[in-house]
C-alpha cells in the first residue's frame, strides 16, 4: 500500500519545467535558476545547468525579456546591448539545444524561442518598435491610418513616380539620401514624442514612418532590377 501511494504521489507532482519557485523569478526577475539557484546566462529563465526552462509570464515586456530597460523612454533602445542579449537568450533556448530533453521542456523552448525573435525583430526595428508601444498604451497603428498632411503625402507620391519612371541611377541616389534624412527626423521626432507622452503625436509620426519606408523599399527595389 505504501509503494502505490508512493507512486501516486509521484505522479501528481508537477513537471520541474514548471517548478513552483518560478514565481520568486517572476516576482523580482532574478538572474538565477529558480531550480538550482545557478546564475542564469541570460534574463530567460533557462537554466543550462539543471537543463530546467520555464514559460515567460504574459505580462512581460520584450524589454523586459533581455533585461532592458522601458523606462524612461521604451523607444530608445542600445542596438549592440540588444543584439548581445538576443544572442544569449537564443543560445539558452533555442530549440536544438533542448531537443534531447523531454517533450514538454522542448515545447516550452520552442514557444520560447519563437517570443524571443518577435521581440528581438520588434524592438530592432524602429517602426516595429514604435507600433508595440502605441499598442500597449491602446493606441494600435492599423493600415487605415493616414498622414493628414498634403504637402507630405505629395512628396511622397512624387517620389514614387520618379522610382516607377526613372533610368537614372542618380535620381534614384538622390532620393535615397532625402528619404534617408526625412527617415532619421521622423525617428528623432519619435524619441521626443514617446518621452513627453504624447501618444498622437507618436502615432501621427509612426505613420509617416511607415510611408517612408516604403519609399526606402521601392528605391531598393529599383537598384535591385537595374544593377
């Protein structure tokens, strides 16, 4: 009797891939193992010495997922830091490195390492970036939204006139260089506006990004057909 107990007993235990001291982790995001207290390589709670992983809380932010920080400003981002801190948390949870382990400790790498990429693509990019932060203070940039600005939107319609109907590498140059500037205005705008708060303002100028970029893939286009 006591040996069926036994196994009874270690049957309801739950998975050590979801160990209840994960809650201490999640409550103070510390960088030890909430398994085996060995200090983790990277922010994941991912653990290579006791090969015990864990799922992210929902809450968590992307910044918060390679230990970077939101505030004061989530906008701007130390770009090296990042691509250092992707590179740690994909080592520990990619799934190649878990695929010799149970099943479940596998699937939780997988969803991992799939989070960790969307992050990393968000925040790596500042029109990604700049719509996940209107998107967590409800302000969601949708295809829809227009550049209420007439002078703004000729331009950007000239340009892509002159991309359809130009032979000249030159002219293409040459709009490459002034959406290039208008690119980096409209990214130092966006750095003020998140800042200071003013969600409309960051939304209005997410906006004009999205345009400018199309131009920058249109140029791009161009030089790809006609190189």
């Amino acid at each position: 009797m006591l040996f069926l107990r036994s196994r009874l007993f270690l049957r309801v235990q739950p998975s050590r891939s979801f160990h209840p001291s994960l809650a201490r982790w999640n409550q103070s995001r510390t960088h030890s193992c909430p398994v085996c207290s060995a200090p983790l390589p990277s922010p994941l709670p991912a653990c290579t010495k006791c090969w015990n992983l864990f799922a992210l809380p929902q809450d968590l932010t992307h910044h918060g997922l390679f230990g970077l920080s939101y505030d004061p400003n989530p906008f701007v981002i130390d770009l090296p830091q990042l691509k250092r801190k992707f590179i740690q948390a994909q080592a520990v949870c990619h799934p190649d490195a878990w695929a010799s382990k149970n099943p479940e400790k596998l699937q939780v790498a997988q969803a991992l390492s799939a989070r960790v990429n969307n992050a990393y693509q968000t925040l790596l990019h500042p029109l990604a970036r700049a719509e996940y932060i209107l998107e967590r203070n409800q302000l969601p940039v949708s295809e829809n939204d227009k550049v209420d600005d007439i002078a703004f939107m000729t331009d950007i319609m000239e340009a892509r006139e002159v991309i359809e109907d130009s032979r000249s590498l030159d002219e293409i140059e040459d709009i490459i260089d002034k959406n290039n500037q208008s690119i980096s205005e409209t990214i130092k705008e966006l750095e003020a506006f998140v800042l200071g708060k003013d969600w409309d303002a960051v939304k209005a100028s997410a906006v004009r990004l999205r345009y400018l970029e199309g131009i920058q893939r249109a140029a791009k286009r161009w030089l790809d057909n006609n190189s």
